[in-house]
C-alpha cells in the first residue's frame, strides 16, 4: 500500500457536535415471519434475527459488531443503513429519526451511510469498468466533483491503493484483496460519515486481510469516518475498533471500550469468544496462560430462543435464575463506565487459565472424556 497519500483534511468531528452521537439504536428489531401449512401458508413463527437491541456510534468512531455466524450482525448492519425495514425500534442519525423514512426523506442522507459487503466478488458488477463502478454513486446522486467525476476517481483508486490508470479495467483483473479496495473506493465516494462493513476481509486470504484492515483503518482515522465492523470474531476488530459490542441470538450480551472487552471481560460467551481468539494479549513473555473454552455446538433456533438468557443452554454457570429471567444489559459492579454485560452470574474480570478447561459442547467433552481414559 502506498504511504505517502495526501489525503483531504479530516471531516466529521470538525463539523459535527463531538458531544452528539452520529448513529443511536434503540431496541432495534426484526423478526422474519416463518411461513408454514399446506394449500393456505400461513404465518407459524418469527425468525428473531434481532430482538432489541440498543447501539451508540459516536462521530468518527470505529465500532466492533462480533458474534457467531447467524446471530444477527448482517441483519442489524442492513437495519441501519435501511436496506430492510425494522419490525421495531429506532434508528437516529444526526438527531434525525430516520426509523421510517420514506426514500425522499433519507435521500439527504443516503450518501453519508455507506456500506461494503463481505464478498468482493458479487459485490461489484462484472460488467462495469472499475471507473464506472466507483463514480455510479456519483452519477445517482448527481455530485459532480469538482475537476470532474474521473479526476475524484482516479483520486479514490490512490486513496485506496490502486493505480488510477486502471480506471478502464474490469473487476476480474484485480484480486480479491484488490476488488475489496474498489469496494472501499465506491463506499468514499460520497464522503460518507457512516461506513456499515459487513465483514470485509473474511472472504479474503489470510495474508491480504490485514493489508485491507489497514486501508479502512487509515480511512476512518485519516477522513474521520465512523465505522460499524461486523466481525465473526475478536482477532479482526482488536485492531480496529475502539468499542466493541458482543451479540448472541439476536441480543447484544456485552459492550465496553476495547480494553474492558478484552482484558476484563464479564460475560461468559465474550470469555469463549476471546479462548478462540490466537494471539489475543497475554502473549509476552511471562504472562499467565488464557483460559481455555471450547466453543463447539450449534447456536440454538432463533426461531424459538431459550427462555431468560440465550447463552443458558452452552453455559457452564447457568442456574435456575437464567431460565426464568432475562438478564439486563447494564453496567454491572466492577465494570468501567460505559462496559455493560446482561449475565447474573457474570465472570471475575480476568481471562487467565483456569485449573480445567472449561468444554461448551457435550459430544465434544464425552469424545475427550472417554479418548482420556
Ligand atoms: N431474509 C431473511 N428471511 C428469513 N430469515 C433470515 C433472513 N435474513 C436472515 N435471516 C435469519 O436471521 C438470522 C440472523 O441472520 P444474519 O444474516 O443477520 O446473521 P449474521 O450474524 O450476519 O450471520 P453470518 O455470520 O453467517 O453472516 C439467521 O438465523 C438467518 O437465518
Ligand atoms: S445469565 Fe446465566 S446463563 Fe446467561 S451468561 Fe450469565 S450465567 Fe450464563
Ligand atoms: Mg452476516
């Protein structure tokens, strides 16, 4: 990647309140309706995908969404940038309740929520030049830069670190890694304030995934973009993100700045999640050994979620209380401002080793069980 960009001035804090909040979620739902029965297909059941859940994105902040494959991170990112309509709950932009609003009402704003997709592949259409593909936006919203639409082009691909002479090719002559900066490119288009990144580096190789981290990490720091980073793990947003929320089934279970997600986790399921994760702190010479979890076994339906706390069923310290009562999610003695976990029995904030290693999957702890004998 190239290192010596220039770059426009920094915008958003500049221009916007420091002390307003850029996004704010407020018990966001959707739940899919289950169709069943034959002739006549009715309604029989909801999918809750999301299921009340309440999010901050302060201005220019990069913000971890994290959590298993199917627990609601892709539906909640296009909740928020209105791809799909909320079943309940609010979304606020700048102030702004855009919840319902019409496609004239969010025209305004269309242009500073942006989002990039996890596949660079289908993302962008096979057909259209690279040049095409990034000024599209531009021609839609009829933003004539100035010097024209070609020169903000060939200025977005060295932002992103391709060469502007490719302006005429086509996506299949990138790789992978090179296609997701075209994505980044199109998504800067417009300037945008907000950047929705549902998983952007987990279709690529290992190797290309930091070098693409690194571009969208210089983006939000250099242009002062907000990000919300949907991740299906920890390693990724570590680098990324300032505040992390952890969601579970459709529920965020925990949320704090970087250092209360990491060094002293409450919640049993961010302590599973950050056993899976390699080389998470703790790693120099000296430290303890982290515990070790293994998260295996399937998340439960959300069609039909455990009663009280959904992480109940993979628990290791469930008791009757997590059955009956859902546990709020609030700031929870011995958590730093702004650190809230929804678990009765949370964990003592440390993830050093514990004397066994604590195994989620009962197949899994018999197989070890009887190998072990
Ligand atoms: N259009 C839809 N109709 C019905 N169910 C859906 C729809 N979209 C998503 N779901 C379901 O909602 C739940 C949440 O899906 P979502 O894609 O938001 O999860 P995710 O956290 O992004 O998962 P992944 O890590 O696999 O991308 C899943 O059970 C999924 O099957
Ligand atoms: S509320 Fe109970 S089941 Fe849920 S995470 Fe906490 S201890 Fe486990
Ligand atoms: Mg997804």
């Amino acid at each position: 990647m190239k290192e010596d960009l220039v770059l426009p001035a920094p915008r958003g804090a500049t221009t916007d309140s420091a002390a307003e909040p850029l996004l704010v979620v407020e018990g966001l739902t959707k739940h899919f309706p289950v169709k069943g029965g034959f002739p006549i297909r009715r309604t029989v059941g909801a999918v809750q995908a999301v299921d009340g859940i309440d999010l901050t994105v302060n201005v220019g902040e990069s913000f971890g969404l994290v959590g298993e494959s199917g627990c609601g991170k892709s539906t909640t990112g296009r909740l928020i940038t209105r791809l799909m309509e909320p079943t309940a709950g609010s979304i606020s932009y700048r102030g702004k309740d855009i919840t319902h609003a019409s496609r004239r009402e969010l025209a305004p704003i269309r242009s500073e929520i942006q989002m990039i997709f996890q596949d660079p592949y289908s993302s962008l259409n096979p057909r259209q030049t690279v040049g095409k593909i990034i000024s599209g936006p531009m021609e839609i919203n009829g933003i004539e830069p100035e010097g024209g639409r070609e020169k903000r082009v060939r200025e977005l691909l060295e932002i992103v670190g391709l060469n502007p002479e490719h302006y005429n090719r086509f996506p299949h002559e990138f790789s992978g890694g090179q296609r997701q900066r075209i994505g980044v490119a199109r998504a800067l288009a417009l300037e945008p304030k907000l950047i929705v990144a549902d998983e952007p580096v987990s279709a690529l190789d290992v190797s290309i995934q930091a070098q693409v981290v690194n571009l969208l990490q210089k983006v939000q720091q250099e242009l002062g973009i907000a990000f919300l980073f949907i991740a299906h793990d920890l390693a990724v947003v570590r680098h990324f993100s300032q505040r992390v929320a952890v969601m579970y089934l459709g529920k965020v279970i925990e949320v704090g700045d970087r250092e209360s997600i990491y060094v002293r986790p409450r919640h049993p399921y961010t302590h599973a999640l950050l056993s899976a994760v390699p080389e998470v702190n703790l790693a120099e010479e000296g430290a303890p050994d982290r515990e070790r979890i293994r998260l295996a076994g399937d998340v439960p339906s959300p069609i039909s979620p455990p009663s009280g706390c959904r992480f109940r069923t993979r628990c290791w310290k469930a008791q009757d209380k997590c059955a009956a009562e859902e546990p709020p999610l609030v700031q929870i003695s011995g958590n730093r401002e702004g650190h809230l976990t929804a678990c009765h029995f949370p964990e003592d904030p440390t993830i050093e080793g514990r004397d066994e290693d604590i195994v989620l999957d009962p197949a899994l702890a018999a197989l070890e069980e009887e190998l072990g004998d």
